[in-house]
C-alpha cells in the first residue's frame, strides 16, 4: 500500500462542500482534530475547476494552470501534501500533476503563461509534486489512522443498516492508487468497522455511479435520474438505513434528490445520507449542528437516527 502521511496535509476545500454540505468539512476537521494530524486550509487555494472542466467551461491548459497554482501554494507553506474532501477534486489535481511532470510542451506553455502575467513565482518546475505521494483523498489519510480511530468512538451506530457508494473519482479515475479495492470497493466499510459497525457489504449495483453525471443531471436528467432509481431501488432492496460515501456531488444525488425519485419510483425510500468524515464524526461524538451540519440535509437525519447509544 502506498505511504500514507499524517503531517504537513494541505487540507483542500471543496465548492461543493462549502456551497451544499459545510457539515462534511467542519466533520472532516473534528475528526482530524482527535486524530491529532498535522494539517492545514490556506485562503488562497481556488477551485479545482472540476465542474466546468467536466461541463466543458474549463478546457486543460486551464485547469492544469490553476492547479499549478495550487500547487506552488501548498509547495510555500511546506504542506506538499494536498488532501481533498472531494473525489472530483482528488481525480482532477491528481490528473494535473500527472500531466505537469509528463508533459514538457504543457508544463512550458503555462509556466510561459504565468511569466506573461507577472506570476513568475507560480512556475511549476517538474516533479514539484507527485501524484501518487503528494495527492490524497481524506479517506485515504483516514484509512491510515484506522487503528486510532477506534479509539475515540464514543457512540455506537452498529443497529443501523448501512451501505457504501464509492465514487467513481476515486475509484475509477487513477485505478493505481485506490486503497482496499477496485472492484469491490471496500475503504469505507473498513472505516465504518473502525467505529464499530459492519455494513452490508457488496450488493446489487454497488460500483454503480449515483447517476449525477456533472452536466447530465440537467441535459439528461431522465437518463441521470434512472441510473440513480436503480441505486436507490437496490438499497430498498436491502433495507438500507444509512448509505455513507464519500463525494459531495454524489451526496446531493442521493440526498438533494431522494424525495423527487421516491414519487417517480412511487416509493417511500427510507435511507439518509452521510459522507465518511460525517458518520465518523458522529460516532466520535461531533455536535449534529455545529460539526455535522444535519440542517444542510434535505433528508431530515431524525427520520433514521433518533437517539444515540454511548459505547459500553
């Protein structure tokens, strides 16, 4: 397995993050907090560009620069490390520095771009980063602490049913470097046993995509909403309760979405939504306000998680 850093993180905030669930990065810092790593968020990192590169807005040479950007910020602040809340911008950076380090005629061209522009101390000289030792998604930097996760579990979740979704920015994007599975992606289930609790583990149309699609949600949404029905309907399937993944754009899906796929489908689905860094900071006791931020969720979390049990 690769190495997996606990000091020096850049922490990189997500659009989505910020805009539709705040409770995923205060839960993500809460829970590095107990976990006691080393990291940092800096108020100059900008978008990684994700949604208007996948929507067509953003072409490379654009994207690629701004990562450059990014890069040479965490580079000043001697965090190399960059760690993203987000599968899109883990697939995206990730992909940046890849094409940084092989692609001489591109990495030239938007050096000479920044010089162009005054922006000089931006230059990206090859191998600055690596992406296999410098671009982590928060899942990974959790999964290498799962042995001290255990030890903060304060609340016991294990009489829920749960289930995983991987995303596919994480797992289907840069094979290579995905922890604990391709095919039957396991790294949040394996984290969700650290606090105590098993989930369902594979099932019908687990690798499946939440059907988002970046642009087809709106263009096509009647193919985007059938891909994520067909999600759904397996969850129901299985009685699912809690589904944990670990994208924002995945989370207003399945979150956002439910209740308008529910009358389509004509069914009550029961199940709410957390990302990994939430259902962690749940069981480690974070405040449902405050820290998890639950009154972001369309789907209201007392409908499943009514009172909470302390670990005897």
């Amino acid at each position: 397995m690769k190495n997996i850093p606990d000091k020096n993180l850049l922490l990189f905030r997500s659009c989505l993050v910020s805009v539709e669930y705040p409770g995923i990065e205060s839960s993500t810092k809460f829970v590095f907090d107990k976990l006691g790593l080393d990291y940092a968020i800096s108020e100059k990192q900008t978008c990684c560009t994700g949604l208007g590169h996948y929507s067509d807005v953003f072409d490379q040479i654009d994207t690629t620069a701004i990562g450059a950007r990014n890069f040479k910020i965490a580079k000043q602040l001697n965090r190399p490390n960059l760690v993203m809340i987000c599968a899109t911008c883990y697939a995206i950076n990730k992909k940046s520095v890849k094409l940084l380090n092989n692609k001489d005629d591109l990495r030239n061209k938007i050096n000479t771009l920044f010089e162009d522009n005054g922006l000089k101390h931006l230059k990206y000289d090859k191998y600055d980063l690596k992406p296999t030792e410098n671009i982590f998604h928060v899942v990974d930097i959790l999964y290498g602490k799962k042995d001290e996760i255990k030890k903060h579990i304060k609340y016991d979740l294990s009489n829920y049913k749960i289930a995983t979704h991987h995303g596919c920015h994480y797992c289907k994007v840069h094979y290579e470097d995905t922890i604990a599975g391709v095919r039957d992606p396991n790294i949040l289930d394996e984290l969700i046993e650290a606090c105590g609790c098993k989930t369902i583990g594979w099932y019908d149309h687990k690798r499946a995509t939440c059907g988002t699609g970046f642009r087809q949600r709106y263009s096509n949404p009647e193919l985007s909403f059938t891909a994520t029905a067909d999600k759904m309907n397996s969850l129901d399937d299985e009685d699912v309760e809690i589904l944990v993944h670990l994208c924002p754009n995945c989370h207003i899906q399945f979150d956002r979405y439910q209740d308008l796929i529910s009358k389509r489908e004509g069914k009550n689905y029961k199940a709410i939504h957390f990302n990994i860094a939430q259902f962690i900071a749940i069981a480690m006791g974070g405040d449902f306000d405050k820290v998890i931020g639950v009154k972001a969720h369309t789907c209201p979390i007392d409908s499943v998680i009514c009172e909470l049990k302390e670990v005897e």
